[in-house]
C-alpha cells in the first residue's frame, strides 16, 4: 500500500507539473487542432475523402490514435529526458531524495505521471474522434474502439519510449545526445524497421493490423497482444533498470534486488513474446512450404475425384464439426489404389468410413491418403463418410502466394488491416474454398503446375445447423428448417462451396427469374438513403446491367440466384497464376468488404456529394432518380462488372485492389480446361475472354511507374520462353503477367487465323456443351483444329516454347477524309513492320469521342465526365518475321485516337497512344480498308543521316547513379523502383542522374526511349557521338519530345523553359538554345556546322528553367 | 534522538579528502556545524540525510544505521539543501503538500492543515497561491524551511540557511530555528556564519579540510580564546604591519587613527588590552591556532 501511495503521490505531483508545462499544452494544443481541421477535412462534407476512411466506425478512432501517437512519441522523449535533467539540479531534488521513497517508486511515480497527462491528452483527441464519429461521419459508432486503441497503441508506444528514454539518460546523462539517439531511433523504426523483421521494431505500431472490424473485431488479438505485450514488457523492463541506475541511493538492498530481478523477468518475457511473433509468423510461412513440397511430391493429379458431396455442418463456439458424404469417381485410366483429398490440417479427422465401416487412412499436413483395399476401376464410383471437427488453419491458405506478398501490409488510408482468409466464431462464420473447409480431390498448388489447378464441378448439398440467432448464406436452393438450421440443395454443379453465418440481414430483388439478394450485417445499412428513390427500379436496372455485361462479353450466367454478402474488412484475397478470380467472388456470391469500404463503387456518400458540386459547378439540376440510377450503375460497373486486368498501369502500383468482378459467374465457375500438356489453356482463355473488360491504362501511372507489368512481361518473355517462365519460381511476380498476356496473344492470333466471330462460336459452343463439365486440353484443340481445318497445335507447342518475340516499327501514318457516296467517310492508314525474327501481332484500336458519363479514375489527368472516348474499330494485324503491312481503315465517323497495342513484342511501350489532328479532304482518292504486304520496310534513315538515339552506343550520360538518403529510407512510400531499367518520371522526385524513361512521343523505332534528369546547374550532361565519314557541312536536329506530368495540363499559358545543347564542330564547341516555347515536337533544327572526318559530338546540359532536361535523340544531316 | 558517527570518511574521485576519520555525537537541540568553504560541512551534511556514501566509516541515527536502513533514517529527516529552487511549476502550497505526502502524511485533512501551519509559521500564508519561481529569495528560504519541516522530521539539516538574506530575515530565521529546537529533534545548522551559531546553537563543531578540529558547547571554544584577544590603538603607518602580523578580526576608525581587534597569544612592539573574545573571535583564533599545528 505504501509503494502504491508514494507512486500515486510522485504521479499526481509530475502530472500537475507536466499539464502546467507551456510545451506540453501547446503541443497538446497543436495536436488537437489539427487533428480537429484533419476531421473536418476526411469526415465532413467539405472534401471528398473516400468512404473507407470513415466507413467502419473504428476508424476514426483509429487513426486519430495512430497520428497522436506519433507525435507523442517525440514528445514522451522530451518530457521523459527533460524529467531527468530537471532531476540534475540536484539540491531541488534532492529534497525528494531525501524522503522515504524507493527509487522503483519514483521512477514509477514519474512514469505514471507522465503516461496520465497523455492519457488526458488522449482522451481530449478521442473526444475529438467522438465528435466527428457521431455527428459528421454517418458510420455508426464503436464505443469498445474508443478504449482498445489506447490501451494497444498508446499504453506500449509510450511506457517503451519513456523506459527507454530514462534507461538512456541515466546512461548517457546529456538530454542533448539522448535526444538525438531517440530520435533517430524513431525515424529509423518508422521509416524503416518497422515493417522489417515482421514488424518486431514497430513499436508505434504503424504497420500493426489494428483495424477494428463491426463484425468479428481484431481479428488477430493473439497477435496483438503478443506484439503490444513486448513494448509493454520492454518498458517496464527499461523502467526497472532505470531504478536502479537512477544516482540515488537505494532506499534498500532488497528493493534494488527485486527491481533487478523483475527487470530481468519483464526483458525475457519480451524475448519470449518475441520470440512467439516471429515463431508465429514463420510457422505460416514454413507449412505453406511444406504443403507445396508436398503436393510438388504428388506424381500427378489424383485421379479419384469428387462428384456429389453432402455436407451436414455444425457451428458451435469457435470450431465446426461437419459430416461430409462423398461420392467419388475415378476418371483416369487406371485403377486407383488410394484416394487423396485435401482437407484444411486444422480440421481433424475422428474417422472415415464405407458402408458404416471405418476405413483406413493417413495424414500428412493437407492431405488425406485413403487405403480402398480393393482398387477403384476406371471410371468406377465409390461413396465415403468423412467426419472432422475442429478449426480452419489459415497457415494452410494460398501456398502459392509469395512469401512476402503475405506478409505485404493491407492497408486502407493510414489504417493496417490484418489479412484474414477464414473465421470461425461463436457469432460469425466465413468458409471459401481456399480455406479447405470439406474434402476436395484438388492437392492445391505445386510448383511442377504452376498455371493449372485440377476442378471438380461437385453437386454439394449441405445442412448447418448453428445459434438460432444467426443467418446461414450459402449456395444452392437455401431453406430455413426452423432457427438456426438452415439447408441449401444444390441446382447445378460447382467447383467450390461457401458458407457464411453471422447476424445478417437480407434484401432482395428479383428478375427475369433471377433472385438477386444483398445480405447485410445488421445496423450495417449505410446505402439505403442512397437508393431511395430507385426502390422499385432496382430489378429493371439489373436486368439491364446484366444485359449489357452479357452483351460485351458474349457469355451468358447460369445462376438463378446471386447474392451479395458483406463480410468482415479483414477478408483478403489474392491473385493467383492459375485464374484471374480472386477468393471474392464464390459461385452465386460476392464477398464484399464491410461496409462497402475499400470497393471502387461503395462510396455512395462521396458519389452523392461529387454529383452535387459539379451540378453546382455548371449550374445544373438533377433529378434525384437521375442521380441515383448513375450511382447504381456506377456500382454495378465499378464493382461488379468492371475491369478484370491486373496491370499496374491500370489499378496503380503496389495495388492491392481485391477484385470483385463477376467474371468468374460466365466462365471459371462453369467451365475449366483442364490439361496436363498445356496447363495454362485454361487461364489463357479465361483472359481472352475477359479481354474487353479492360480499361485503357492510365497515363499517370505512366510516370509514376515508368514500366508496366505487361512491359515486364515482355522483357521476361525475350530472355525465356513461357515453359521456362512457368517453372521458375523465382519468377513468381511477373508470372501472372507472362500468362495473361501470352493467353490473350494465342487466342487472338487464333482469332486471326480463323475469325474471331468463329473462334468465340466455337468457343460458346464448347463451353456450353460442357457446362459443368471439365473440358480436357486435347479434346478443346483437337475440336478447334477440326472445325476449322488448321493444324492447332503447332500454334499451342511455340507458344509454350518459343523465345523470340516480334518488335514493331509504325510508320506513315496518314489520315484524311474523302466523299464516298455523298457521306463523308475517314480514312486512316499506316505501315508496321515486324523487324525480328519472330512473328507477332498488333491490336489497333480507334476510338472516337462522344459525350457520356463515365465514371471516376485514379490520378489526376482523368477525362472529364462530359466526354468520353468509345472504341469505333478494333483490328488484329498479323505480321510475320521481316514482315510489312500496310493497313487501311475506313471509317464513317472521325475517330479520335489510335492505340496500337503491340501485345507480346520487345516494344517499349507496348501501347502507342496516337491523337489525331484535323482530317484534310481530300479528293479523288481510293478508299482503303484491309491489310497488304508491301516490299519497302518502314522508312529507314536517308544517306547522308546520321541518328543517334539515347539506345545507341554513341549515347552517354554523366554522373553515377545515385540514391538519395531518403529515397533509401522510403522506397515504398516514394514508389518505383530505381534498379529497374526504365524509370518513371516521377514529378516529385529528385533525379541526381540520368535515367531512362519510355513513352511513345520520345524517338525510336522499337524502344522508344530517352533520358531524364533533374535540372540543375548545367554540370551534369548527356552527350550523342558518331563518326563522320564524310568532310562537309551538317544541319544538326534535335529530338523534342513535350513529355509533361498530368498535372502540367492544369496551368494553363505557362511558359516552358529550354535546353541547352552544345555543338563540338570543328570550329569549337557551340551552345545552341532550343526554347521549348517556341519548337514543336518531333526534329528541331539546331545550326549547319562544318565537321571534318572523324568524331564528333553534341551535349546536353542539365541547366533548363523546366523541372527535367530530356535527351532523346540527335542527327546529323549532310547538306 | 541520537546521531553517532564513528571515523567517517569521504574520498572523491580524484582523491580529494572531503572527510577525514570523522567521529562525532549528535543530540537534541540546535546542533552547528562550522567551517570555513571546503571544510566538509556539506559532504557530511549530504551522508548524513542518505544523499551520499561514505568511503568508510559508519553513521547511526535513532540507532538505525545508516548504510542498511535508509528508508528508516529517510523518514526522520527534513533537509534543506543550500541552493533550494522549488519545482517552478508548483503553487507554494501545492509544493508544501508534496512535501507532506511524501513525508508519510497521507490524510488530506491533516495534510493540508499542516501546510497552512507551515505556511503560517514561516509566514508565507499569503503567498500561499504563489508560484514558487515567483517568491523572493528570503521567501524562498522560508518555503525551504517549511518543506524541510513537513512531516515534521525528526532530524532537521539545513545547510547554509542565512547565505544571501537581510539581517531581518536572518533574525526571523534564527527563531524558527529556535522554536523548532524547543521540540524533541536534532537540528543540524550548517554555517559560515559564526553569529548564527552563537545566537541559536547549544552544540557545535568545528572542521577545517574535513577534519574535526573542535566539538562542544560555544562557550567552551569562547573560554579557549580568553587572553587571546586583542584591542589595540594605531596609527595609519602602524596598520598595515598589525595586519600582516596578527589576524584581525575587525578595524575601526578612532579619534587618534585605528582600533584594531585581533588574536593572538601575546602582543610583541604593540600596547593593548585583553578584549572579551565572542564566538567570531573564538573561531578565528581556534583556526589559526589549529593550522599552526596546535590541536587541542
């Protein structure tokens, strides 16, 4: 009690003097208001911020605690050392001293004080929270939030730096230098080691998932409280120490003893929690391992496979228990003598059993090796009962998925989010496939089939029973037997089952026969005021939706019933080699996050009022249905039915964006090719197919990537071919890329050969056939092949094998229009020349602008609503190895821009953007639509012209290549990558030196490329050199290329700068000034010199009035 | 209430001698510790309220000993330190009160209570809402005196209490101490002020370069210096050799030049007569005698 006294009496005295403290409260000042302006910017109507940094209620107080404790971090270090050297003037403390108080008792009495005054701090900046929470953010509120944020961020971050910034102090004994080291160490945690070493040094717990779900909570508090536990332990071990170093003597020998003691204790026991995280999150790694070595172990897919399963679960507490009856088949050729299931391995299995009679079986990790005694003939069918309890083990989910991939923050705004595949709670269930929550005949991932997995189309019916409170969803006819007993009769085959349980409830609508429901978490209906208007519409909108989905795609959806399910923000899903479906989207169901937070189209609120500003804008009313039928489009199509591709250039880097496209209803859920021989059909038709669901990449991501994935891809495929690529796991990263872009090649190049409205007959037609139905590799190709009379399979074999790939050259691109039956119609023409020995293929695309709605993009520079460009012809060209085209196209309608995509080509860019001026009349002239070979290649260099491209040998830069400290310490946050070959030209980032950039205005014929660097005092130069063989005058050009950043297009009348060249010519060294004000793109004339035989060069300097000088390419022409 | 020392010893890093075999009884009542700067008042001062180790040497109060029951020995004490500051930030009332609590006092009632004593006593009362970085330096004094009184202690240690305050301060300061002394406790006053000493203390020592060179009552060093003091008359030129030759306590100027007052044994080439020593002259004359190796 007296211990607790002296503590309580040091604490109460140190708080008084700490909230008196002028730095204190002007920093707790500063801390609160801006926070409260940080509010009124993401929380209020004044800005549009993005529903997912509000939508889940935690997350107010979430990141309110996050930002305060950053910054009360630095602070605990002032006060903590400035406690210290106030404790130096010794003849004031030493009154304290004097007085019967252990040193354990003052220290803690200090520390106390302090962590009280941020406690009031932090529950000012909660209230805080609580205002913006309760009456601007219309997301609810989470009270339990409010009070685990501080406790698991707060509490440890500064009980460990006050422990540590004493433990210093009494060590160093100079807050000078104490302050210095602490705050290094905290620049060095945040901005490196806190997301290193699985997170250990993070101990502000800015990488730590701390997001608060409405739904399941934590969703990691083991983790949490491990990881907390450490600083916590820490802290009080700093603290201890901290007693017994304070110069004071010890009140007692004992006291000193146990402070010793406890403080050895807390430090092992952080060791020991440490030691648990890192345990903990290496054990995943290693049992995904030892499931793919494992199924790398399996000579070959299991034969016996799975036809009909039932499944009679129980949900009780945090564990299920199921019955699984399975009727089996054996589709190889030979008799099976074991049967293998994959079952999650925290599922245990109490016994299974034919005919009542328990048979034998073993278990390694996932799979369930069966012992029949008689062997199962070909084709023969067997019946079995598995039956298992137990938990899901999500160590087990995506053994495919690079390790650190895994272990990549999921991240929304500021807030970390853990990744969760499965749960299993006392009020809330979630099972996907993935998870293996019933037996299945696939192994799961291998590294020998990398691009295939084996499917089964499995007639499930399944009977849950769990608390009478709770809502089963899953697929098939659902019935609810009484409360808590729910059963679901499958209609037609799939390859996979889900079960969700939890407090839900359900809206629906239905039409064209189609039930469409929308499942809820109850008092999660954050849409509803959106739609008000449309209630009765929504059934029409859908159907239209649909209709115009199926349309583009040419597919159409076998599901009588489709449902919408919200289910915990920590669900998390990843791309996989083998289809371009994520775990999201199960057959019938979508899996949408909490809330409809982190979901292109779920920011109803921010939709809502963007309408209205711009309404405001232009002056403009909407009708309130107007409004919310494009809000209800806009989240169909943002959503549901938008882009399926996986580009960077497209969903921006690093994107962790969880697809929740629908595809997957119209081909991977119905259909599957499977092939031992070509395993990657199967994916590189599902890509084909999903081909027009792609968007045009985005500029902006241009810069700031500078390469994309497809670009990537290309440059993988030019050093190995697709075979090698598959089989390299070192090539994980870019193998998803490789296999889509290779499965749109084939399948357009087979397009091509055959006519793509025949080959998508031929492929509607056998998907039909075999709905449901595995499709084996042979039969696809044979049927092709014979449909059509051309040998297929050579196609397929160097597709897989082949390792040259094409490279274009566009040339004599012409446009005009002419009269033609008294209509004016367009003509565009233009040469492409294949110059390497391998053939290819390009994708034309014209497009002509009209006005339309259209939705939102990422990054600035997007188009205007008001306008928008729609394809008016697409064209596959085919050019064979040294090949050139000329190709025609006529159209009835002035198009706008062409896109030449180059597909699988050494090209860089892949993707040539070309905007058209004016089209000149012009008469008498023949119309030209279709393709011919001619004999003059594109147009090569006259004699006489000497070019030297950034790509030739005669380029050089000067300068080293560098790396800013910063860019050292934040090379996630910055983005890109600087051991990349091409970089972006990212608008704010410093370049120290020269570096290479692509973009289709710059020169070249097949890379088009060129230099960049930061401006600067003219030091630092780029220079083009050739030999002259011949004594004359030259005219000297320059390359310009206006290459600006998206955002320069919004200044508008600013002037541009110049570049500085210099001419080395026989005379000497001339500068010549290119004013970029004044020079249009393309060749820029520079001087007529004289040069005599031998080198010569021509410099560029880095000084220029623009942000970046950019050295592309010179010539020398002979006058 | 009983303070033992027995051969204490301090030895700075350096090897700097701050206490030499110490060995020395403290009672009840108002004890002086004299000495000229560096004499080893303040070293022992600072062992003797916990602050500090000893080299070697041992230390009992009320019988607790020193090295082993510090918490024992922490709770009998209240120390004011020769630069007391206060906590800025505090309310002189709010300062008294954590003195108090961390003194053991835990009723609030009680507590505060004795603050407005202390207050009152030290008369401070009025200030008692004033910050302490806004008190003037006397009143600074007095807080430290209240705080050091806080509890109240049994062993009161103030060092160098009347260092830089006006002689009325001084005096008020003298009684508090005298008043306090009536109580059941031992005051240990630190000085080098001499008249501070003689006016309030029963018991002293004397150290000089941390030894003890004298222990007991005033009046005994007084009766040391008896005939050992001196009133003479000079003249201007005579001055300056009385002052190299003897150790004068005080000059005045006198209707034929100087009365001078020294020590010394006897007066050789000048007239004068035996002068009454008082405890400043006693302190002199012990010094000088002391340094010229005579030790009692």
């Amino acid at each position: 009690m007296n211990m607790i006294y002296n503590i309580w009496i040091v604490a109460k005295f140190e708080t008084k003097t700490l909230l008196r403290s002028w730095f204190f409260r002007i920093f707790s000042l500063l801390a609160i208001v801006i926070l409260a302006f940080l509010g009124l910017g993401m929380y209020t109507n004044l800005a549009p911020v993005p529903w997912s940094f509000r939508g889940i209620p935690s997350s107010i107080p979430y990141t309110y605690i996050l930002f305060l404790n950053l910054a009360q971090a630095v602070i605990a270090v002032f006060l903590s050392s400035d406690f210290l050297k106030r404790d130096k003037k010794l003849d004031t403390t030493e009154i304290v001293y004097t007085k019967s108080v252990s040193n354990l008792q003052y220290v803690a009495g200090k520390t106390a004080g302090i962590l009280f005054t941020f406690l009031v701090l932090n529950v000012a900046v909660l209230i805080v929270a609580a205002v913006y929470n309760i009456f601007f953010a219309h997301s609810g509120l989470s009270p339990i939030s409010y009070i685990l944020y501080p406790l698991l961020i707060s509490l440890p971050t500064i009980l460990f730096i006050l422990g540590f910034a004493f433990l210093l102090m009494v060590l160093v004994r100079n807050q000078a230098v104490t302050f210095i080291l602490l705050l290094g160490y905290i620049a060095a945690t945040l901005f490196y080691l806190s997301s290193k070493f699985y997170r250990l040094f993070d101990y502000l717990s800015f990488n730590v998932p701390l997001m608060y779900s409405g739904i399941i909570g934590f969703g990691n508090v083991r983790q949490l409280l491990v990881h907390r536990g450490i600083y916590l332990c820490l802290g009080i071990s700093f603290i201890l120490i901290t007693s017994v170093m304070l110069k004071r003597l010890p009140q007692s020998k004992l006291s000193t003893r146990l402070s010793i003691l406890f403080s050895g204790v807390f430090l092992i026991f952080a060791l020991l929690l440490s030691f648990v995280h890192i345990t903990t999150i290496s054990k995943g790694e290693k049992t995904r391992k030892q499931i793919v070595n494992l199924n790398n172990s399996l000579e070959e897919i299991p034969a016996v496979r799975i036809t009909e399963c039932r499944l009679d679960v129980v949900h009780r507490g945090n564990k299920i228990s199921s019955d699984a009856f399975l009727k089996i088949i054996n589709r190889s050729s030979q008799p099976a003598s074991e049967y293998i299931f994959n079952l999650n391995p925290g599922l245990k299995i109490e016994n299974i059993s034919r005919n009542s009679k328990e048979i034998d079986f073993k278990r390694n990790l996932h799979l369930i090796f069966i012992t029949p005694g008689v062997p199962l003939g070909p084709s023969a069918t067997d019946s079995l009962l598995i039956k298992y309890s137990g938990v899901i083990d999500e160590n087990a989910c995506y053994p495919d998925i690079d390790p650190e991939v895994i272990r990549e923050d999921y991240r929304m705004a500021f807030m970390n989010i853990k990744k969760r595949y499965s749960f299993i709670k006392p009020d809330y269930l979630l099972l996907t496939p993935e998870t293996h929550w019933y037996p299945g005949s696939d192994p799961g991932f291998s590294d020998n089939r990398p691009a295939s997995r084996s499917v089964d189309f499995v007639l499930f019916d399944l009977d849950v029973k769990t608390r009478p409170d709770l809502v089963a969803i899953s697929q098939g006819m659902p019935a609810r037997k009484e409360e808590g007993q729910f059963t679901f009769d499958s209609e037609t085959p799939m390859p996979g089952l889900s079960l969700v349980i939890g407090r839900y409830e359900k809206r629906s609508a239905v039409s064209d026969s189609i039930s469409y429901n929308l499942y809820t978490i109850k008092g999660n209906d954050y849409f509803s005021e959106y739609f008000d208007s449309i209630k009765d519409t929504i059934p029409e909108l859908i159907r239209e939706e649909k209709e115009n989905y199926e349309n583009s795609l040419e597919l159409s959806c076998p599901y009588s019933r489709i449902s919408l399910v919200e289910v915990p923000i920590q669900f998390y899903s990843y791309n996989r080699f083998w289809t371009l479906g994520y775990e999201t989207v199960q057959p019938e169901m979508v899996l949408l996050p909490e809330k409809g937070v982190n979901i292109r189209g779920g920011d109803f609120r921010g939709m809502a009022w963007r309408r209205k500003r711009r309404n405001k804008r232009r002056n403009e009313t909407t009708a309130d249905i107007e409004n919310q039928v494009d809000m209800f489009k806009n989240f169909v199509s943002l959503t549901l039915t938008g882009d399926l591709s996986l580009s960077t250039l497209r969903r921006g880097p690093e994107s962790q964006e969880i697809s929740y496209s629908i595809f997957p209803f119209y081909y991977n859920f119905i259909n599957h090719i499977e092939s031992e021989e070509w395993p990657a059909l199967n994916i590189a038709l599902e890509s084909y197919l999903s081909e027009t669901l792609e968007s045009p990449p985005s500029s902006f991501l241009r810069f700031v990537t500078g390469i994309s994935d497809e670009e990537k891809a290309n440059l993988e495929l030019s050093e190995s071919n697709l075979e090698e690529i598959l089989k390299n796991p070192e090539k994980r990263d870019i193998t998803r890329f490789v296999i889509s872009l290779k499965g749109k090649f084939l399948f357009n190049l087979l397009a091509n050969k055959i006519g793509e409205e025949k080959l998508k007959k031929y492929i509607k037609d056998i998907t039909t056939r075999n709905r449901f139905r595995n499709i084996s590799g042979s039969e696809f190709v044979a049927g092709l092949s014979k449909e059509f009379g051309i040998d297929i399979k050579p196609y397929i074999e160097d597709w897989y094998t082949s390792k040259d790939i094409p490279g274009f050259v566009l040339s004599d691109i012409t446009t005009y229009k002419f009269i033609h039956n008294e209509r004016t119609r367009f003509q565009v023409k233009f040469r492409i020349t294949n110059r390497k020995p391998a053939d290819g293929m390009v994708k034309i695309t014209l497009k002509k602008r009209e006005r339309q709605q259209q939705g939102r993009r990422f990054g600035p520079g997007r188009r205007r609503d008001s306008e928008a460009e729609l394809t008016a012809v697409e064209r596959n060209i085919f050019v064979k190895q040294n090949q050139t085209k000329e190709t025609g196209i006529v159209l009835n309608y002035e198009p706008r821009t062409m896109t030449v995509n180059t597909m699988i080509s050494s090209n860089l860019p892949s993707l040539y953007n070309k905007t058209f001026q004016e089209f000149e009349l012009k008469k008498n002239v023949k119309p030209f639509d279709g393709e011919r070979v001619v004999e003059n290649p594109d147009t090569l260099p006259e004699a006489g012209t000497i070019i030297v491209d950034n790509e030739d040998a005669g380029f050089s830069v000067e300068g080293k290549k560098q790396r800013s400290l910063l860019k050292k310490m934040l090379p996630n946050l910055l983005g890109g990558d600087d051991d990349e070959k091409y970089s972006g030209l990212r608008f704010w980032e410093k370049s120290g030196n020269w570096k290479a950039t692509i973009n289709a205005n710059y020169y070249g014929t097949i890379i088009r490329s060129a230099h960049f660097t930061s401006s600067g005092d003219g030091t630092l130069k780029a220079s083009w050199q050739t030999e002259i063989t011949e004594n004359g005058h030259y005219d000297i050009y320059c390359h310009v290329s206006k290459v600006h950043s998206p955002w320069r297009r919004r200044k508008k009348k600013q002037k541009e700068g110049s570049y500085h060249y210099f001419i080395h010519h026989d005379d000497g060294v001339e500068e010549a000034t290119v004013d970029l004000n004044a020079a249009t793109e393309g060749w820029h004339f520079l001087g007529s010199y004289y040069f005599s035989k031998g080198d010569a060069k021509i410099e560029l300097s880095n000084e220029t009035e623009e942000k970046f000088v950019i050295a592309d390419a010179v010539k020398w022409v002979k006058r | 209430m009983r303070i033992s020392i027995e051969k204490l010893n301090k030895t700075y890093k350096g090897g700097y001698k701050a206490l030499q075999d110490l060995t020395l009884e403290i009672d009840n009542g108002i004890f002086g510790l004299l000495g000229p700067n560096g004499a080893g008042k303040t070293t022992l001062m600072r062992i003797l309220v916990t602050l500090m180790k000893p080299t070697s040497g041992s230390a009992t109060i009320d019988g607790y000993d020193l090295a082993n029951n510090r918490k024992e020995i922490r709770s009998l004490i209240g120390y004011l330190p020769q630069e007391f500051q206060s906590f800025p930030k505090l309310k002189t009332w709010e300062f008294l009160d954590y003195a108090a609590s961390l003194a053991g006092v835990r009723n609030r009632k009680i507590r505060l209570n004795m603050v407005d004593e202390l207050l009152e006593q030290v008369g401070l009362f009025e200030s008692r809402d004033k910050r302490a970085s806004k008190l003037s330096g006397g009143m600074k004094r007095r807080l430290g005196i209240a705080q050091a009184l806080a509890g109240p202690p049994k062993i009161l240690v103030v060092d160098e209490p009347t260092t830089g305050l006006d002689p009325e301060e001084r005096i008020r300061f003298r009684n508090l101490l005298s008043e306090m002394s009536e109580k059941e406790m031992i005051i240990i006053l630190s000085t080098h002020i001499v008249g501070d000493i003689s006016s309030t203390c029963h018991d002293m020592a004397l150290l000089d370069s941390g030894k003890l060179v004298f222990s007991g009552a005033p009046e005994k060093l007084i009766e040391m210096a008896k005939g050992h003091t001196w009133k003479i008359k000079a003249v201007d030129s005579e001055l300056e050799g009385i002052k190299e030759k003897y150790s004068v306590i005080s000059t005045f100027p006198s209707e034929d030049g100087w009365e001078v007052h020294l020590v010394a044994d006897e007066l050789e080439g000048f007239s004068g007569e035996a002068l009454e020593p008082g405890l400043e002259h006693a302190y002199v004359y012990f010094l000088e005698h002391y340094s010229n190796g005579d030790k009692e």
